[in-house]
C-alpha cells in the first residue's frame, strides 16, 4: 500500500513527464479522498463525548486526528473511489498538456 501524505509538494510534481509523475499524481488524489473523507467523518458526529463518558479536553483536542487516520485507512482499504477518479483526471490532463 502506499503511505498516504498531506497535499504538499505540487509544483515539483507539475515539470515532470506525465509517465514519472504517476505515483505522485496517485499519493495526491489518495491523500485529497483522505481529507474528503476526514471532513466527512467530522460531519458525522464523530466528535468526543460530551459528559461523564467523554474523554474531556483532550480528548476534543485530539479528536481530528484520529479522523485523519480513521479516513487515510479507510482510502487504503478502497475508500469511495474518490481518489481513481482525481488520478485519472489529473493523469488525463497531463497527457492532454504533453500534447
């Protein structure tokens, strides 16, 4: 599986030949599902607890990024198909530029 990255480093991605960029443009669409996603599971309601069977401060503090990790495991275990459909596009497009 590959490791799935927060969206970073595009510009160095974007002066490469499409066929070079490929597992870059698929960690990118994988790690956009992943925040898709992690937004998703915000609006949910998959928050802390509130009360006497909350985790209390920290457990508000710390809950996003057990949401993160909750949808980066998710787009590793297929997601929504989500991501195929940016990497395809992104890798459309950059053939269509190599044009």
């Amino acid at each position: 599986m590959t490791d799935i990255q927060p969206l970073r480093e595009i510009a160095p991605i974007a002066s490469r030949s499409t066929a070079a960029r490929v597992p870059d443009l698929r960690r990118t669409a994988e790690a956009l599902e992943a925040s898709f996603l992690a937004e998703m599971l915000k609006h949910a309601g998959l928050e802390g607890k509130a009360g006497i069977f909350g985790g209390g401060i920290g457990e508000t503090q710390f809950a996003s990024f057990l949401r993160d990790e909750q949808a980066r495991e998710m787009v590793r275990a297929g997601g929504i198909g989500l991501a195929e459909t940016i990497f395809e596009t992104l890798k459309a497009r950059g053939d269509e530029n190599a044009v």
